[in-house]
C-alpha cells in the first residue's frame, strides 16, 4: 500500500441550535421544580440551547437567602416526537447572587485572639517562620547566650519569621503611629522611658517591653519610636504665679457709728463696774 500521508480533516464546533418544542415547553419546565413551593419560583427568564432537542430553562428564585439565584430546568424530547421530558432541576447563582466565601483551610482563618483557654494550636512541620534548632538561631545576638543557659529548643524563629513579627508589631497598636503615641509629647518616646525593657538580639534596637503599671502597654511589647504620656522624664511645670496683694479699701459711707461708751448719768456711781462684753 502506498503512503497517503496523514488524512485530516477540518471539523468546527457547530453551536446548538435552540430547539422550539422544548424552548416552548416552560410549563412543563416550571411543574419539574418539585422541591420546593410554586410561590418560590419566580418568573421565567429565559431558555439556553444545551444541544440537540436539550433546553435549559431558567427561573427567577424566591427562596429566602438565595437573592440572585436562577431555578435551571433541562428538558429534551426524543426526535420525531413533540413530547418533552424533564432531565434535572438545579440552582444556579446569576452575575449577582449571593454565594458563601471561598472556603479556607482553618490555619488562614485563624485570627489574633481566637485561642481560648484549653484550646490547641498545632504548629504546622513546614512553617516558614521557625527553622530547626541545630540551625541555631539565625540571630547571632541571640545564639551564645541560649546555648549557654541550656535553652536548646526544637525550633527556633527564622530571620523570616521575625521581620514579619516585626513588621505586624510596628505597623499595630504599639507602634509609632497609634493614637496614643501621635497624641503624647515629642519627646516622649519609649526608647528614652526608664519604663523600656529592651528585647535581646536583632529585636532589641526597634523593640523593647513596656515595664510601666500605669501605662496602658505595660507588659506588651512596644517599638523605640511609640510612646504615651506615662513617659518617665514626663515632668509637669507650675503654673503658679504670685497674686498681688490689692489694698484694703473702706468705703466709710457703708460704715454705722456705734458708741461703746456709757453716757454721763446713764449708770448709778454706786454699782460696781462691769466688763465690755458682758451682760
């Protein structure tokens, strides 16, 4: 046999045509939606062309809490035949449903402070902020002085993991740019406070605990640059000034004359003299 080579052939997707019994066939559609009430099937809106004689028809949705969604009902009919039957029934969401959030595993829907007392946090093995522990530290700062108190851990805080602690921790409540550090003095800044308890390592020259009772950070970490009005060298300056004295002034038109002395004859010379102030 001779070599004819390869024999191709051009084919094109040929798009269904809408089939007109089954396209007319919306009552048929409407009675296939058994789930639910008749009150909760909406208006018609519409037939899409699946295939041959294959219809899908669609609905308005009533159902409470599925706004935007569309009732999909697929009929066909055998061919030569004007009888039509119902394939399935779904919903389906339009341009402007309302659908539940993409699903996320539960470490990416962990937020700060959903740990509660007794619950349990596993640490992923592949989690990029935490290296082996015979890799030390990645922070030389940090290294000698662990080693030598025995503080071999399993897992140490990779160079990644700290800038993204400290990145979160500046860019927070304890950074520069929380209102009560933009409201507290210029000068008052936690790296100058006798209240700042500096961290070891890398961390310590941007990150210190504030050590302060009356401070509203006490016992939290803090950046250098934060700050509040608890500040240690925060001194208030009198505002006392000396008041002058006025001069006492006497008005004698508001002054009634009053005799302290008895009159001439008021008193017998025999009567033994009496005390002012005494009756």
């Amino acid at each position: 046999m001779g070599n004819n080579g390869w024999v191709t052939r051009s084919t094109a997707a040929r798009a269904a045509r809408l089939d007109q019994v089954c396209a007319s066939a919306v009552d048929v559609a409407r009675d296939g939606i058994t789930e639910v009430d008749p009150t909760d099937i909406g208006d018609h809106l519409g037939a899409l062309a699946e295939g041959d004689r294959l219809v899908t028809h669609l609905f308005e949705c009533q159902l409470a809490g599925y706004r935007g969604w569309r009732w999909a009902v697929t009929v066909t009919r055998v061919p030569r035949s004007r009888h039509v039957t119902v394939c399935e029934t779904f919903l389906l969401p339009g341009s402007d449903a309302m659908l539940a959030p993409s699903w996320l595993p539960w470490q990416e829907r962990l937020q700060p402070g959903d740990l509660g007392v007794g619950d349990l946090l596993p640490t992923q093995p592949d989690d990029d902020r935490l290296v082996p522990g015979y890799l030390l530290s990645d922070d030389p700062a940090v290294e000698e002085t662990a080693w030598e108190l025995g503080l071999g851990r399993p897992r140490v805080m990779s160079r990644e993991g700290r800038m993204e602690t400290a990145q979160r921790w500046y860019d927070g409540d304890h950074g520069p740019a929380a209102p009560i550090a933009a409201a507290a003095p210029r000068t008052a800044r936690c790296g100058t406070c006798g209240f700042y308890l500096p961290l070891a390592g890398a961390m310590r020259q941007a990150f210190g605990v504030c050590g302060n009772f009356f401070a509203p950070d006490d016992g939290r970490a803090v950046s250098a640059d934060h700050g509040c009005g608890a500040h240690s060298e925060t001194m208030l300056e009198s505002t006392e000034t000396p008041v002058d004295e006025l001069p006492t002034i006497y008005d004698d038109s508001e002054v009634e004359a009053i005799a302290v002395s008895r009159a001439p004859g008021s008193v017998d010379a025999a009567e033994p003299a009496e005390p002012y102030g005494h009756g």
